[in-house]
C-alpha cells in the first residue's frame, strides 16, 4: 500500500513537471494588451495539484495575438514551474490557431500547436474552447469570461491535460485579467 501511495506522488509530480496551460481565449483587438491570473486545483489519481499563472498578452496586428505566462505548480513535497511563449493567429473573430513554446523547469522545451474558439453566449458572457498538443501531451480546456467592465473579466474553467503513457490531470479553476 505504501508503495503504491509513493508510486502515485511521483507519477503527479513527473505530471506536474511537464503540465501547462494557456490562458483563457480572449479577445483582443489590435494594439490592445491583456494581463490576468488563473488559479487551478488539478486532480491526478486522487492526488491535488495546486496551480496558478500569470499571464500577458499583446494584439500585435489585426489578426495576431502574441503571450507570455508563468505557470507555477504544488504538491506535497515538490515544485515547478514553466514558461509559455506563444502566439494566436485569429482566422475570424471567434477562430484561431495557436503555436508556441514551452520552457519546463526541471525538462526540455516542447514547441506545441492547437485551436481555439469563442463566442458570445449573452451581453457580458463569452464562452470559449480550445484544444493544443505536444509531442507528448494533449491538453484542452474550456470556459466562461464574464466581463465585469469593458477592461475587467472573471473567468471560470476546467482544463485537462493527458501526457503519453500518464494520468490524466483535470479540474476547475478561476481567473481575473484585466484589457489595457
């Protein structure tokens, strides 16, 4: 039974090490900037992984997006952080690509690519989806931004992610960001 509880905690923190998840999709419109934080309570087999990020992102032209987010990660006994350098290309307004780099902490970088769209569900609520992978992983996520004023939202998710041969990590979580 004890090396099972053992075998578990270091099967989430090799989880842990190689988890990380893009911000919400939102909308921005060109030369419009973004800066938020999410906080996510992960379950992997029973275990709980507490996770929070930073994130910012810029609208560098029209139809580009392009962000940064520090992601940091916490169970019992072990920590680690990555880092996401990424850029959305919108194919309309509520469609997009996604590509960007992730740098692990404590493992090698891993250039991932996905999809992502929103849209309108009532006057303050957008809802969104999106789905990336890796070369060893797949990740998706999906929620609601209520804006609070037209720079102020509040965000509720629930994200997933699956690496190769591992647990799945999921849960609910929340965020603010704030449009400038």
């Amino acid at each position: 039974m004890m090396k099972k509880k053992i075998l578990t905690i270091l099967t989430g923190a090799m989880l842990t090490a190689s988890v990380s998840f893009a911000a919400p999709i939102t909308d921005l419109q060109h030369g419009e900037s973004t800066i938020g934080y999410n906080y996510y309570n992960l379950d992997a087999n029973g275990e709980n992984i507490d996770t929070d990020s930073f994130y910012l992102e810029n609208a560098i032209a029209d139809k580009v997006i392009v962000g940064v987010e520090r992601n940091s990660y916490s169970i019992p006994g072990y920590d680690t952080k990555t880092t996401d350098v990424y850029a959305h290309y919108k194919l309309d307004p509520n469609l997009r690509l996604i590509v960007g780099s992730r740098d692990y902490s404590d493992g090698p970088n891993k250039m991932f690519y996905g999809i992502g769209a929103s849209t309108n569900l009532a006057p303050k609520v957008d809802g969104y989806a999106s789905v990336t992978t890796s070369s060893i992983a797949t990740e998706w996520q999906t929620g609601v931004n209520y804006k609070l004023t037209n720079q102020a939202s509040l965000h509720l998710g629930y994200k997933s992610y699956k690496e190769d041969g591992a647990a799945t990590l999921d849960g609910i979580g929340f965020g603010a960001n704030y449009k400038f």
